[in-house]
C-alpha cells in the first residue's frame, strides 16, 4: 500500500497527459476532478478512499527554505560547475565569511571548524601572496581546503554551534614533563628522537615544517648480553655526539605493558635508552634556574597514534603509509604538510615501501612524531 499527496497530482495533470491512464499512483479519470480531492490530503493508492490531512505546502517549502538557508550541505552545492559557492548564500552571509577569510589571523582561522592546523596557515600565506578574497568560490583556490570541506567551513562561520565547553588537547596528554606553552610555542626547532631495538633514529624538523635532518645510527650493543652499562652508554654517546642543536629534544615515551612479562627485557632497554638520552641531552646548569625549562622532553607514542589514526585496539600500526604520503605531498602540493629536501626524498624514497627490509620504521616514527608535536601544539592552543 502506498500514499501519495494527492496535491502534487493537480487537476491539470489529470486532465491532460495522463487522462484515462491508470496506474500505482495515477487513477482512471471519469470528468472533472472533484474539488475535495483537491484538499491537501495523504491518499491511499490501493482503495483511493482513505485520506489523511497533511500541513499546508506553503508551510512546509517555508521550513525546508529557512533550514537549508541556515544550514547548506556539501551535496547541496555540488561541484558540477553550474552552481557555485557563491550562489548557496546570502549576500550578508556572502559579506561575513569574507571578512572572516580577508582579515582573521591564522590562530583566529583555526578557531573554525575544519581549519585548524596548516590549513589555516595556508590562507593567510594565500590572500597574503593573491590579496584578499573576493568571492567564496576562490577559497576552494587555497591548498587543503577543497570544495566539500568549504561548505562545512562557510556553514560553521554563519551559523556557529555554541559548544557547552571548550575541546581543548592538553598539553600534558602529549608531551611530559609539563612546560609552559610560549617556551613550546617559541621554539625555533625540535628534534624528535625513536629509540628502537637496535637503532636510534632523529628528525629535525623547524618551525616552517621544513626536515633540515632526518638519519637513523645503528647500535649494535643493544640488547646484547647482559645490557652492560658502560655498553650502552657507549652506543648513546656516540649517537647524542652527531644529533643537531635545537631548542628541545623530544624522545618518544613508548606505551609497553608491564602485565606482558615476556615484554620485560625491551621494556628495561627502552627505559635505560630514555634515562641515558635524558642525561647526555640535558644541560649542566649550576646553579639550576628555575624559570629554564627543561630541553628534554618525552612525547606520549599512543598520542602520535592516535593523530595520524594509526590505533588499532589497543595497538600501533605502522606509520609508513602516512610518511609515504606526506613525501609525496612535500613534492606534488605547493603548501604541503612537511617540506621534504629533495637530498633526503632521493634518499629514503624505498625505505618504506611494504615488504621492504630497510628497517626504517624507527626513521617514520621520528618524522611522525615532529610533524605531530607541532600540529598537536596548534590545536592544544585553540
């Protein structure tokens, strides 16, 4: 059984085209059309008697105007070249996204949905290098902000949803010991250091995204015997010796359970690597000041994880799919993610295709972990 709006089936249908026709939704015309069956009424298709009143369509065109002129869905503005952003809108909501776009500050910008990170960024280097934005469709001109993303976008700024409370990414979620966020924020580079089972590996990244170095040192004392120290702390010497100055240096916290007893040894190689780092890296102050922070710092490896959406359960899968992807990126998109000198793309173009033994998972790690220090810093300060 079905029901149909018996307005939509107007008098001047029946009576032309489709007169004398019979069919699910269309019955047999015998005369003129009653002036009752022109009522706003749900019909029954099968006994045609059976009638339900339904609001007036005026009222009905009236709500689903002033709902989809408040809120516009991507689909609702479809890439097809014949409707364009600036056709979806007002020209008072037209005027307040512009303004928005001509004259908020990136960390303004990262206020709005979806334009957090380096998309903010990218448009004040946009309107900055192109002058201001004229019209909404020239938005979806700035790198990562595509045409579906800017609907959302555009809709959030004309209608913001006021949040009960603030998101914010706390800074101790992700990084420890706690620092002050301006020492963080003021950083000109970081190098973020994985220590693996035979190897260490670094990135040094800055504060434009740009890789000045990228390298991974074997160290073949690593568990080997019986983890002698002065062995140990011969293959961290060495390493600590070739890293690069920066501002801090961050070394991954891994997340091994101390419930796996069979997990003990690597659990004890990881924290004797951690301490060992944490005492070459850290400087001699003496006296110490107070208002120094301290240089060296862990980064919470499930919080990395869960950036890049590599948490499985409760596990880590690998992250070469995503450094593969930012390479990629750093050569074909002109505001990537991460700069990648051409030196090091040539360099580690085949370390981290699948299959491959080159053994560079801790070289994706380190990279992972700077691009995300900086990304996770941005939105903790939101």
């Amino acid at each position: 059984m079905m029901w149909v709006v018996r307005r939509f089936l107007s008098s001047t249908v029946y009576r032309g085209h489709y007169a004398g026709q019979s069919g699910p939704l269309l019955r047999p015309r015998y005369g003129s059309l009653p002036a009752d069956l022109e009522l706003r009424h749900l019909q029954c298709t099968c006994c045609w008697k059976s009638r339900v009143p339904v609001a007036g369509f005026e009222t009905l065109n009236a709500t689903l105007t002033s709902s989809s002129s408040s809120s516009l869905s991507p689909e609702s503005c479809k890439e097809d070249g014949r409707t364009t952003l600036d056709a979806c809108y007002t020209s008072e909501q037209r005027d307040v996204i512009l303004q928005l776009f001509n004259n908020a500050t990136s960390a303004e910008l990262a206020s709005v949905k979806l334009l957090r990170g380096r998309k903010s960024l990218n448009i004040v280097e946009y309107r900055t290098k192109h002058g201001p934005f004229k019209t909404l469709e020239s938005v979806v001109n700035v790198p990562l902000l595509k045409h579906k993303s800017a609907v959302i976008v555009f809709n959030s700024i004309v209608n913001p949803v006021k949040k009960e409370r603030k998101v914010r990414i706390q800074l101790a979620k992700f990084i420890r010991p706690e620092v002050d966020r301006s020492w963080l924020e003021d950083a000109t580079s970081i190098v973020s250091i994985v220590c693996g089972t035979n190897k260490i590996a670094w990135a040094h990244v800055d504060r434009g995204m740009t890789v000045l170095d990228w390298k991974q040192m074997e160290c073949p004392n690593f568990l080997k015997g019986t983890y002698m120290a002065s062995s140990y702390l011969n293959d961290v010497s060495t390493v600590v010796s070739v890293l690069p100055s920066a501002d801090f240096y961050l070394i991954e916290k891994p997340a091994v359970s101390v419930q796996n007893t069979a997990l003990f040894p690597v659990m004890a190689h990881m924290r004797t690597v951690e301490a060992m780092l944490f005492a070459l890296l850290e400087p001699k102050i003496s006296p110490p000041e107070p208002n120094i922070p301290p240089r060296v710092l862990n980064m919470i490896r499930t919080a990395v994880g869960r950036h890049f959406d590599l948490i499985v359960g409760e596990s880590r899968t690998s992250g070469a799919q995503v450094v593969r992807r930012l390479m990629t990126e750093s050569v074909t998109q002109k505001f990537p993610r991460i700069n990648v000198p051409q030196e090091l793309l040539a360099k580690y173009r085949n370390y981290f295709q699948m299959g491959s033994r080159r053994g560079g998972e801790e070289l994706c790690d380190a990279l992972l972990q700077a691009v995300a220090f900086y990304e996770l810093l941005s939105d903790s300060s939101c």
